[in-house]
C-alpha cells in the first residue's frame, strides 16, 4: 500500500462522516413541528403557528449549517483524496490517463536522459542498455516491500505510468550497490555517497579514488569478484539492491541474467561512450537520482562549468598536442578524433594530432605503427605520454627508452613532455582539472606541478 492509501481511506471517512451528519439534520427537520400533519403531508416550510414557526425557523438554520458543514467535510474529504491520488506511486491522473513526466534538460551527456513524474519517480533512459525507474521512499508507502510483493508492487507501478513491462524498477534507498564500473565510483564519491557501495568488482589495489580504497581497507567495502564473475553468494548474503555495470558486461551476458534472476537489478551504464568530456561528468545527475541527491548533482555540475568557463571562453592557441602510450609490441596506441581526450585538448585550447583518425567502430583508441606516428606527430607542439596501461613515468629518460625515434620528436627537443598520471580515467567528476591542466601547459612556460592536478612535466 502506498502513502497516497492512506490520505485516500481518511477522505472516505470524512466522506461517511458528512453523509451520517446530514441524514441527522433531515431526521430534525422531520419531526421540529410537533403536532398533526393536517390537511396533507406538512414540512418546516409549511407550518402556520407562531411556535411552530420559531420551530421551522430554528430547524432552517440548523439543516443549512448542516448542510454548510457537510459540503465543506466532503469538499475538503475529495481535495484530501486528488492529493492523496496525486502523490501516491501509479494512481492515475483525473482524466484516467497515466501521469506524463517532465523531461530534465541536460547540457552535455548524450547517452541518458531523465524524465520526472508528479510523483518524484524518475524515468531514467540508458542508450542501448534500457529504461529504469527510480521510486523515492517516499513515494512507496509505509514499510518495506520484500519477497512476492516487490515484482507485484513494480508492475503496478509501471502499469499506473504507462510503461512496459521490460523497464527495471529500483526503489531506493539503495544500500548495498554492488559496482563493477569503475568510472561510477567517482561521482559518487563527489555526492558523499561511497557507504551505498558495499561490494566492488575491483580489488583494492585497482582503486585510485581514495574513498572506495579507504572503505575497502576498513572492511566497509567487500571486494565480490569481477563483473565475468562475480560471487553470487555474497552478492545474495548481503542483500544488495542494485548492481551497476559497465558494457564489459556484454561480453558475460549470462551473469546480468543470473543476477535479473535474483531478484538484483542491473543498470549498465554508458559514460565511457560519451565523446564530450562534460557528458561523462553530467553524469552526476544519475547518480543524484539514485541517491535521492538530485539538487547536490546540479549544484556541482554547475560548480565545475562555473570553474571552467574562463578557459573555455579563449582563443585556441595554435598548438598542436599528441596524447599516446606505446604497447609492448612497439606499437603506438592513440585516441580517435573524436574521443573525449582529443575534446579536452580542444576545449583547453589545443589541436589533438594526428587527425583524421575515424571512428569506424566502437572503440576509442587504435594501435598505429611506430614510423606511422612519428609522420604524423614529429611537428607536435606537446606530447601527453598516457600512463594509465604502461605505468606512470618519471623521467624523459624512461620516456625515450620507448622507442629510439622519440628523441626526434620535436617536443622532445623543447621539453614540452608531459605525462598523465593513472588516476586520470577513474577521477570522472575530475575531468574539468585536466582541462585546466592541459590549458596551463600550452599557456604557461613551466607551471608549477602543486598547481597540476593530471599531468607531470618530464625532465
């Protein structure tokens, strides 16, 4: 039963209330003459004696007070009842069509959008993943919803919005999150929010973002195998309510099914997919959703556009930038043109080389020959070495050691050398400082490194 029963069982009482006070006024009214009917049926109106006028007089007002105070009793039982039926989950708008929602505007992100009912629900949409609706506690009713009762209590409410079946349902609060995506971590780290993480799908080791490696030290966080394989029977024994994976998921598609078949939503999230680095930050928003914190995600998106405006407001500066890391084999493996790295270099002021490189599939980064990019990135103004799959450097020495044609490279010989720190791709809500990194070293001649955030200068 939701909250909304319960105002709606209180109108219908006041509504039997005001029917028995009026039957009691009419009963009055009946017998106020006291004497014999006469010639024919006589009513309060029709009465000729003084007494008896004073009788009908009295009994007039009584009956119009009644009356007055039965109108107000059921006028105020039915306003009790629309607002009980507005504010409960899956009761129908007046018109006995389903409760339309307001979209949410978003600035960036592309691959998720949100749409709010009246009721507080939210409708989250998911590019290729699928549809998700997110009931507050509020809008739930008294106590909690277990066993048969959540599949019988979710298809109400989908029914009562209009909704197919195939839309998931998470009622929150959430408190046990199992979190197989690692770029999520972050954003909710930035909305406080770590402690609805119970299970991870990264060990402790694999964590940069010193929340979720603290909590996992301190037992808060378990870790409960990876997303190919993750152990059931903890997952279960700790009665997690919502497991969030990344699309790596899809290569396993037998564990989303196995966790679906215990009762475990699953959300696969997209925010590696969108190619604006803001996109991927915007998605806080969602994440306010499903921590009941929506109005703390807007006010830190906002926060972050507010920091970034005085840069994303200059003129581009005619630099060129490679970001690269080189694979064992000797290969080198660079971003696309259209991937969120090469946007933030543009966003900071600079050109991302080399250009061209399409997007033909899925994938944000290809392999390309050595002598390949030294054509095409020799002339690069700066070079951003990743480090994030062949671990952080710390000399230009290390960094030479990579191939024999870098010493050529013609930032080399500037000492325009930089390196990307590993927690660069896990700090999603800290993209906005790679921005800023990026635009300090194409406009400040030796930045200090307490004011770099990302990046490292090679000497």
């Amino acid at each position: 039963m939701t909250g909304g029963g319960a105002q709606y069982r209180r109108g219908r009482m006041l509504l039997l209330t005001a029917a028995a006070a009026a039957a009691a006024g009419m009963l009055l009214l009946s017998g106020c003459g006291g004497g014999s009917m006469g010639a024919g049926p006589r009513t309060a109106l029709s009465v000729s004696t003084q007494d008896e006028g004073v009788s009908a007089e009295a009994g007039q007002e009584k009956a119009a007070g009644q009356e007055e105070a039965a109108g107000q009793a059921k006028a105020e039982a039915g306003q009790e009842k629309a607002a009980g039926q507005a504010e409960a989950a899956g009761q129908a708008q007046p018109s006995g069509q389903p409760s339309s929602p307001e979209h949410v505007p978003l600035l960036y992100a592309e691959q998720f959008s949100l749409d709010r009912y009246p009721d507080g629900s939210t409708l989250i949409t998911i590019a290729e993943s699928g549809q998700y609706l997110v009931i507050p506690e509020d809008v739930q009713g008294p106590g909690e919803i277990t066993g048969q009762d959540i599949s019988q209590a979710s298809a109400e409410s989908l029914k009562a919005k209009g909704l197919p079946e195939e839309v998931t349902v998470i009622r929150l609060p959430l408190k046990n999150i199992y979190l197989a995506a690692t770029s999520a971590m972050d954003l909710f780290a930035a909305l406080d929010s770590v402690g609805r993480i119970t299970l991870s799908g990264t060990e402790s080791s694999g964590w940069y973002v010193e929340a979720a490696r603290e909590a996992m030290e301190a037992g808060r966080m378990v870790y409960a195998g990876k997303y190919s394989a993750p152990d059931y029977e903890q997952i279960l024994s700790m009665d997690c309510d919502l497991a969030i994976e990344s699309t790596m998921i899809n290569h396993s598609p037998q564990v989303k099914e196995q966790l679906e078949r215990l009762g475990i939503p699953v959300l696969v999230e997209r925010s590696s997919y969108e190619s604006h680095p803001l996109g991927r930050m915007e998605w806080i928003k969602l994440y306010g959703v499903l921590t009941g914190q929506e109005e703390l995600a807007q006010k830190l998106f906002d926060q972050e556009i507010s920091a970034l405006a005085p840069v994303l407001d200059q003129e581009p500066s005619g630099k060129t930038v490679a970001f690269f890391y080189i694979t064992s084999s000797g290969a080198v493996n660079v971003r696309k043109s259209g991937d969120y790295v090469a946007k933030m270099i543009s966003l900071s002021g600079g050109s991302y080389i080399p250009e061209g490189l399409g997007n033909d599939n899925a994938l944000s980064t290809m392999n390309m020959q050595m002598e390949a990019f030294y054509a095409a990135a020799k002339d690069a103004d700066y070079l951003i070495y990743n480090s994030t799959i062949d671990g952080e450097l710390a000399t230009l020495d290390e960094f030479l050691q990579k191939s024999s044609l870098l010493k050529d490279f013609k930032a080399v010989k500037e000492g325009h050398v930089w390196c990307a720190r590993k927690n660069m791709f896990q700090e999603t809500m800290s993209l906005g400082d790679m921005i800023l990194d990026i635009n300090r070293m194409l406009t400040k001649e030796d930045p200090p490194d307490e004011e770099m955030h990302f990046l490292r200068h090679l000497e």
